[in-house]
C-alpha cells in the first residue's frame, strides 16, 4: 500500500506499537564505471530510522524492547508487502522491528568487522 503525506509545519509522524518508520535509502545507480539501468537495480535494503514504535505490549503489561532509535543506519528484510509512506517526495517503509537484521556503526572500536 502506498500512503502520501504532506505534514505540516511543526508535524511529526508518532509511530505505535512495535513498527519502525525507516527512510529508504536510494538504490545505487553506479558501481565503479558501470553505470546500472533502473531495469536491473535492486530495492535498497538500507535506510534511516526515522521514528520508532514504543514496542509490542506482553502479557505482563511491559512492553518488548525495540533495539533502534531515530537516526540508526539499518539493513532491513526484503520488503514485500510493506507500507510505502511518501513524505513529500521522501519513500519510506513501515516495518515491524523484528525485520530488521542489523544496525550500521561507523566509526571507533566498535565499527570493525570480525
């Protein structure tokens, strides 16, 4: 489903429950000097965390933890069947937390691989 919205000055979008809002981040047009035909790019599974739900309620009356915050990189799912949100001319995605796979650091200690 694909949603369009013009917020307002001063308008925030309040995410619920355990969804996530995530800006996708552009598919990349170039690799080294080939350039790749919108035909043959990939949806990007990388974007930005723009607004974070407060999580699933459990039976305890807590609420399950969600383990991004706004301004985390992401590597999400592959995201058939999620709702497409355009904020001006911004795409971005609605995910439950639990299709996000990894969150990217950059920088210091903890930036390394392996």
């Amino acid at each position: 489903m694909k949603i369009y919205i013009d917020l307002q000055k001063g308008e925030k979008i309040e995410v619920l429950g355990q969804m996530v809002l995530v800006k996708v981040a552009e598919p990349v047009e170039k690799h080294g000097h080939i350039y790749i035909p919108d035909t043959a790019k990939q949806q990007s599974q990388r974007g930005t965390v723009i607004a974070v739900g407060r999580g699933r309620q459990l039976e305890n009356g807590e609420f399950e933890k969600i383990y991004v915050k706004e301004g985390d990189e992401i590597i999400f799912t592959q995201y058939y069947g999620f709702d497409e949100i355009y904020i001006g001319n911004e795409r971005h995605l609605l995910v439950r937390h639990q299709d996000i796979m990894a969150k990217i650091k950059t920088g210091g200690k903890d930036a390394k691989m392996g």
